[in-house]
C-alpha cells in the first residue's frame, strides 16, 4: 500500500464513529483470546496447567514491560502492594482452573461457562462491594446460572472439569472485585504490571515440579499465548475506554462462535445441543445484566460544573 493509500485508510478509520471502531477493536480482541485459548488447549496435551500459566504470565510481563519501562520506575510504584498482589494470586488460581477446564472440556462449553463471571460478579457486588442489585439483575442472574446447569447437565453426572471451569469463573469475579476497590488513581500499566509479575512468580515455584523442557516449536506456541493474551487484554482495556460499555461489552460474546469454529476446525469437536441450549441462557442473561448496569449508571446524576 502506497503512503497516499495509507493516508486515506486513516482518514476512513477515523472518519467512523467512536462506538464502530470500539466493536472493531473488541472483535479483533476476541479473536486474540480465542487463538491464545485454542494455543492453550493444544499445549495441555503436552504440558501441565502450571507450566502453561507460567509461560502466559511471564510472557505477557515481558510483553507489557517496555510499556511500563517508558516512563522509567512510575509504572511500578503503588501505595497499595499487597492489593495488588492479592489480585496476581487471584488471577493465577483463575488461570490455572480455568486452562484445566479448557485442556478437558470442549472449548464451546469452556468458553460459555466462562460467561459466567457476571453472574458471579452480581453476587459478589453485594457482599464485597455493599451494592443494590435490583429484581430485574437478580433475576436474569438466576436464568445464567440455570444455563450453565443446562451446560453441565448435572442429572447425567457433572464433569469434574465444569466444576473447575465454574470455580475459574468465579475467580475472575474475585479478581474484578480486587481492582474495584482498588482507587481510581492506580494506573491500568501499574494494575497489569504488577498482576503479571506477581502470577508469574506464583505460578513458577509450582511449575517447576512439573516442568518438561520445550523443543523450540513448543517455546513458541507457549510464549505466544503470552504475547498474544496481553495484546487482546490491551486490545479489549482500548475498545471499552473508546466506545460505550453497553454496546462494546456484548461484543465479547462472538468469542463464543470462534470457540466452536476452532474446537470444529482443530479439534474435531461438535458442541451438542445443550451447550447451543444453556449457552444461549448465559450470554442472553450476562448481555441484560450489562443493558441494566448501562441503564442506572446514565440515570445517575452528573455533577455539575461550578459557575
């Protein structure tokens, strides 16, 4: 492409709303993790969960390290460490129930059971946050949790593997609740920064009991799903601060399709109709809950402006 062609390309890009080029930066993002959670499930055959969480985490330190080395040391100083590295801790248990659950269940139903963590999160808003949730959340709350039971199925025998799969979710809602109470002032380099160095000393010391050196394919693929998780957690962090929540977020749910095209295409893999079934209660409820959050944060009043 000529630089005039360029030039052009740019002034179209720039030329679409802010909300358009949000939901083209989100599907980018969930392409990104779904190829880093295809590389994930292919790597497990190989290697156990610890490795792989290590090699995610340290790869994305060293992804997001000369970002946070830009402005020398600011990066990584905080008044709150020990926040921080209860949110690192958290989100390496979240890795490695949630890469167990991906190496031994169908990506389409590890993939809708990880639309779970809202509901989660609803819960957890209340106890751990002290906030309102409303009938109407409680209620589309209680038709997700109902989809991942028609997920599992449990009349036919839970898979140990869905549970796991569920306490990942859950975890994540941890995490999120984490970095809500976390002030405004902790910048997202320093939040990513610290979680990404604090899980990858975590997950090292475990991983070395089970450690299988690589051949250099396989150092490939497992430094890639680091390289390529911190570029769409990049990517999903840019699209939510350029458009609205409420039309970005449900965006998220088209990983869902690549999740089943990918499990079809590499690993041979038809999701039945329960999962259509019970995914279709997750993504409809977590997408309602998101309409509802968007709804009563546009009827809280602005402050307004001194005269």
């Amino acid at each position: 492409m000529t630089i005039r062609g360029m030039a052009d390309a740019g002034k179209r890009w720039h030329g679409l709303s802010a909300n358009t080029r949000a939901i083209l930066w989100m599907l980018l993002g969930t392409v990104m993790f779904s190829v880093m959670t295809a590389l994930i499930k292919a790597m497990a055959a190989r290697y156990d969960s610890l490795q792989i969480a290590f090699f995610r985490s340290f790869c994305s330190f060293l992804t997001f390290l000369p970002i946070a080395l830009a402005g020398g040391f600011q990066a990584f100083r905080t008044a709150m460490p020990l926040q921080h590295v209860l949110r690192g801790m958290v989100g390496v248990m979240a890795m490695l129930t949630g890469y167990y659950a991906v190496a031994n269940l169908p990506l389409a139903l590890s993939t809708s059971i990880s639309f779970a963590t809202p509901l989660f999160l609803v819960v957890l808003a209340v106890f751990a946050l002290g906030e309102t949730v409303g009938w109407r959340r409680w209620g589309a709350t209680m038709v997700g949790f109902a989809g991942v039971l028609v997920c599992v199925r449990p009349t036919h025998g839970i898979a140990p593997a869905a549970v796991v799969g569920m306490v990942s979710a859950a975890l994540v809602a941890c995490s999120v609740v984490v970095t809500k109470k976390m002030p405004v002032s902790e910048r997202a380099i320093t939040i990513v920064i610290w979680s990404t160095m604090t899980s990858s000393v975590a997950a090292l010391i475990p991983a070395l009991a089970v450690w299988r050196t690589p051949d250099l394919q396989d150092l490939v693929f497992l430094a890639a799903t680091g390289v390529v998780g911190a570029g769409g957690q990049a990517i999903f962090v840019h699209s939510y601060r350029l458009g609205e929540a409420s039309v970005v977020g449900p965006v998220d749910y088209v990983r869902l399709v690549f999740a089943t095209l990918i499990g079809l295409a590499w690993f041979g893999e038809w999701p039945d109709q329960w999962t259509a079934v019970g995914a279709a209660l997750i993504v409809g409820s977590t997408a309602y809950i998101a309409h509802r959050e968007a709804v009563l944060r546009r009827k809280v009043p602005r402050p307004q402006p001194v005269a």
